[in-house]
C-alpha cells in the first residue's frame, strides 16, 4: 500500500495486490486517509500487508538506484519503479507515468540506434531543445514580474496532465471515452489530434505551448496507434482523414516495429549512459530551486507538491477554480532525489570472445591404456 496524493492534495493511496490489478482511493481528506490506513493495518495481518511509509521511501528509492546502477534493472524497470515510488499511476490520468523522448529522428528511412545524433538530449527539458524556441522561452520568463503570489516560470503548460494523457491514447479505450466527455462529447478538431509522430515531435519542438514527454506504451504497447475501434476522428484541413496514427518511416509501416524500436532505443547503451540526467530533471534536484532556474526547467506554479493548501480554503467557488487549475497544468512528482543522480555502471568488457569451437584434428588424444590390476577377491568377483 502506498499513500498517493489527488490533485495536489495527501487525501488518497493506493493498494497493490498480487492477484490483481491496482485500486486507488481518494478520501478527500489528510485525516480520513490517515483514518483508513490505520484501521486496514488493524485490520490485515502485517504478513499479508506491505505498507510503504514516508520514512521508508527513501530507502525504497536508494534501492532501486542501486540496482539500476549495477544493471540488476532494465532502464524501462528502473523508470517505472521511480513513477510509482513518486506516486505516479496509471489510475490517475493527472499522475500517469512519465516517460522521456529519447529518439530525435522520427524522419529517416534508416534508423541507426548506434549513432548518438539519432538520440535526444536528455539532459535538456523538452522545452529547451530547440535552439529558436529556448531563445524565446528565456526572454519571456526574463520579462515576467516575480512575485509571491505568482512566481516566474519557463512553461506555462506540463511535460505530463490528463489533457497529454489523453492527447496519446486518445484510440484505446477507456481513454476514448475520456477523450469524449473533457470535449463535452465529441472529439476535439481533427488538426488537434494525435496524428503522426513525426508531427507530434516536431510540435514538442516547436510550439511555446507543447512540452510533452511520453508514456510507457511507447515501448510496450502498439494498440494506442491503431485505430481499432474505426472511430470517425474527423478531416484535417489539408483534407486527410485521421485513422492509425502515422508512423516514421523507418517503423515501415509495422506499430510493432516502432514500439520495439523504440523500447531498443529505450534500453540502449546512449540512454543508460544519460538517463540519470533526465532523472535529475524530473525526480531529482533540477526539479525545484535554482538548479531548475539554471536548467530552464520551471513550471507554472501550481504544478508543484505544497505550493497551495486545497484543504484551507474555505469558499467553494474558489477551491474549485484551484482544483480545475492543477487538473489542467498538470503535476510534477515529488522530489525523490536532492542531489546529482549518480550515471549507471559501465557494462563489463570482455577481454576475450566466449565462444565454443571442434577442436582440431589430432588435438585429442586417447587415454592411455594403463595395466589393470585386481586384488585376489576383485579378481575372484570378476570371474
């Protein structure tokens, strides 16, 4: 069990079951979950019940790093054990499990995942990639007044919210039906939808308004870009009619080989020797602060844990506005680290092939025939 937070807020947690999938609860309230936690620990033996404290946390997350820097994790494992342990969840679309660009050529016909200029920059945020639009970027965020009330920020919009969610699923359900009733129901405008990744990159990199990362079925699951269900998603203006989401020329045409491509661009030698700087941006010490300031990673201000107390405020009216708000900026993580993220462990070099070869001619010999001699009882039991 492990105590998660809903729109901002301590009041929910979640419970994992090994027979089963996970269910999460929102009780409101601080003191109503702290309630039912208590009387569920009362209630089910400690054997059968594992729960994941505060205090434990970071023992938890160490843990994991551990593992992961001694290769004992898959990077794809490593970053799924982090969303969890920072409450990111599949049953929150406002939480859902980030996962980072890690490709930049989604163009060629040939894609060379030994090539590094094939790769992101994954110690830059989304937001910075661009040359052009950081320029811009960094002279609006020098423009804002800086205030208590609404301090400065880089990006007014989220790497992860339910919009984004929804924006990538938007032809698997229930995230169809989702899709349906935030555009008070029907779909939003062709031209606003998921069509082509190539697009949907190039827009990341590009418009002041998209800083999208990615979710874990870019590396697992080929369904969310398929139009299964022969959903009439409407005509873009350039007359195109939206079906299965357009893919790079180099998956040929095959979802299955995009999504495997993609988990082998995921776990390859460039991403694990970098990845622990994409940590740093979003779980770990350039998340807040001035290291965030530095690396041009500051998000409106609502998106961060503790910087509105939703209980304390009284008048209705308000508190909804609040809640709209976060559910529509998005929420990043808790912090999981305070300092550098260490780099993953080199793999091991072999200093010779391990191969198995037939030996050859003549490099055997027979054993040699050596005289047999028997005891008088051996030899007695033979005869």
């Amino acid at each position: 069990m492990h105590r998660r937070r809903y729109l901002l807020r301590p009041s929910a947690c979640e419970l994992f079951f090994r027979d089963g999938p996970p269910v999460f609860v929102n009780l409101k309230k601080k003191k109503r979950r702290r309630d039912f936690i208590n009387r569920l620990r009362a209630a089910v033996p400690s054997s059968q019940l594992i729960y994941v404290a505060a205090r434990d946390l970071k023992a938890h997350v160490t843990r994991a790093h551990e593992r992961w820097q001694r290769r004992e994790l898959t990077n794809f494992e490593y970053l799924m054990r982090l969303n969890t342990l920072a409450g990111r969840t599949y049953n929150d679309l406002n939480q859902y499990p980030v996962f980072p660009w890690v490709l930049a050529d989604y163009a060629s016909e040939k894609l060379d995942l030994g090539d590094a200029a094939a790769y992101r920059d994954l110690s830059k945020p989304v937001g910075a990639l661009s040359p052009e639009r950081l320029a811009q970027v960094v002279e609006r965020y020098a423009e804002m007044d800086d205030t208590p009330e609404l301090p400065r920020f880089h990006y007014g919009s989220h790497y992860s919210s339910a919009g984004a969610t929804l924006f990538w699923l938007l032809r698997l359900e229930p995230f169809t039906t989702y899709a349906i009733e935030l555009q008070s129901g029907r779909f939003d405008h062709a031209d606003r939808l998921f069509h082509s990744v190539g697009e949907a990159w190039k827009s990341c990199n590009t418009s002041l308004a998209d800083v999208k990362e990615l979710i874990p079925e870019f590396f697992y699951c080929a369904d969310f870009l398929q139009n299964g269900g022969r959903y009439d998603l409407g005509v873009r203006q350039d007359g195109e009619r939206l079906g299965d989401v357009v893919l790079p020329p180099w998956a040929r045409g095959s979802p299955h080989r995009f999504v495997t491509t993609m988990r082998r661009a995921l776990e390859s030698e460039y991403v694990s020797a970098h990845l622990h700087e994409w940590v740093d941006l979003i779980f770990g010490h350039k998340q807040r602060g001035k290291a965030a300031v530095a690396a041009l990673n500051v998000f409106y201000y609502l998106t961060y844990e503790g910087e509105v107390d939703l209980e304390a405020v009284d008048d209705p009216a308000e508190r909804l506005a609040l809640e709209t708000q976060v559910a529509c900026f998005g929420q990043t993580p808790p912090q999981l680290f305070g300092a550098p993220h260490p780099a993953r462990r080199a793999p091991l070099a072999f200093t010779r092939p391990l191969h198995w070869g037939p030996p050859a001619p003549g490099a055997i010999r027979p054993f040699a025939r050596l005289p047999l001699r028997l005891t008088a009882a051996a030899a007695t039991a033979a005869g």
